[in-house]
C-alpha cells in the first residue's frame, strides 16, 4: 500500500489509483515564484501540490493583473485542461515554497477519462474552485480591504498550514488589487490588535480565531468548502 503523499486528493483515492498515479509522476520541489503554468497555453505537465501554496492570476491586455485562486495541498494545478482543449486563462505561480508530485498532461488525461474515481473527486475540487472563485469574486467588490486582507491571510494559512509565511506588502497589494499604502495601513492595524506579526517581508498569525473575527463572512464560505473537500464516497 503506497504511503501518504500530503496531496488530500490524491491521498483520498484508492491505494490501487493512488500508486497507479505515483508510478507516473516524479516528486519534485517547488521554490517561491515557479511557474507552473502560463496564461494563454496548455502545460505539458500537472501538478499535485504535496505542500506550499500556488497563486493563480490572471494579466489584462492593457497591463495590471489580479488573483483567481489559490491551490495548495487540497488539489493540483491544470485540472481545467483535462475538461477540453481550452487554453488556459491564467497563470500559476508558486507563492509558497512547497514541493508537488508531477504527472505528464497527457499521461493524467487518459487516466482521467478512464477511471471515474479519479474523475469524480478532480471534479469536487474544480466545483470547490469555483465556489471560492465565486465568493472572493463579490468579496473583492463589496468588502472593505480590512476584511478582505485578513480573509486572503486565513486561506493561505489555511492551504500552507504555516503560522509564518514570506509575503512582501508590494506583493499583498497585487493580490488584493488594491495600492501599497493600503497594505501597510491595514496589516499595521491587524499587528497592533495582537492577530499578526509583520516584519521584513514575513507575516506570522499570532491569532487565527481573532483574524477571522475581522475577515468577512467570505471567509467562512471558503473555509468550508475546502474542509468538506473528499468527504463524500468517491465515484466507483
């Protein structure tokens, strides 16, 4: 019986699929800012994210650039690409330094169509993508960016499951769409109440339960939705 891999999805499957995957795949590590997948393209390659965080943005034709989602553990990078021959509409870096298992596209697909287990939890984690997407969608429109930072800070605590992450403030912005000053003014808010410590570059959760108390209610729809993940009997 093949060991855990740290991958949920994977490690949900049946050991029979699960080391039919591995045999696959080559475990790989994955420093900050690799790029896993490029907007506009289909990779050659899938990856099972074992640990770390991975970003997914999308870039306007007229400059400026906004995140998606974020994947870790929970799921992998590409799984759209398995539905049809779409060309991929963001690109994915990694944001947080983690490693993943990496299946050729090819190899990954005709497994896909071929064994409904694996079919069925890729598919709940597309549909747990979406509900966040959707979410943090209307999050990003109509919520403060108080909230909005402490809810992005929880899920990617949430993914990474590390109380200290490497997170520039130049970077947060970026991910937030909103301006720099608005970062420091907002993560100097949250360290001065006692939920964060942030310094040269590194946030540390000093208070996860205290953090949510001041993200809005998006949070708690995300949060959800990624811990109910693979609860339900697979497909047979």
């Amino acid at each position: 019986m093949p060991a855990n891999t740290g991958n949920l999805l994977l490690d949900s499957l049946s050991p029979e699929l699960r080391a039919e995957i591995l045999s696959l795949g080559r475990a790989i590590d994955l420093p900050s800012r690799t790029v896993l997948q490029e907007q506009g393209e289909r990779s050659a390659y899938i990856y099972f994210l074992c640990s770390g965080v991975a970003s997914l943005v999308v870039t306007m034709a007229q400059g400026g650039s906004a995140e998606v989602g974020l994947t870790g553990h929970e799921g992998l990078i590409g799984a759209m690409q398995l539905l049809g021959p779409a060309l991929m509409p963001s690109q994915s870096y990694v944001l947080l330094p983690g490693s993943a298992l990496r299946v050729r596209s090819e190899e990954l697909c005709q497994l896909f169509h071929g064994a409904p287990e694996l079919r069925g939890r890729i598919l709940e984690f597309l549909q747990q993508q979406c509900i966040s997407l959707e979410q943090t969608t209307a999050c990003n429109k109509m919520h403060e960016a108080e909230q909005r930072l402490a809810r992005w800070l929880l899920m990617c605590h949430d993914r990474s499951r590390q109380n200290t992450m490497t997170l520039t403030q130049e970077f947060m912005a970026d991910m937030l769409g909103t301006r720099r000053t608005t970062v420091t003014m907002v993560a100097g808010s949250l360290q001065e109440r006692g939920m964060i410590s942030y310094r040269r570059g590194k946030i540390t959760i000093l208070s996860a339960q205290e953090l949510e108390k001041a993200a809005c209610p998006c949070y708690r729809i995300c949060s959800d939705a990624l811990h109910n993940l693979y609860r339900r009997p697979s497909a047979e």
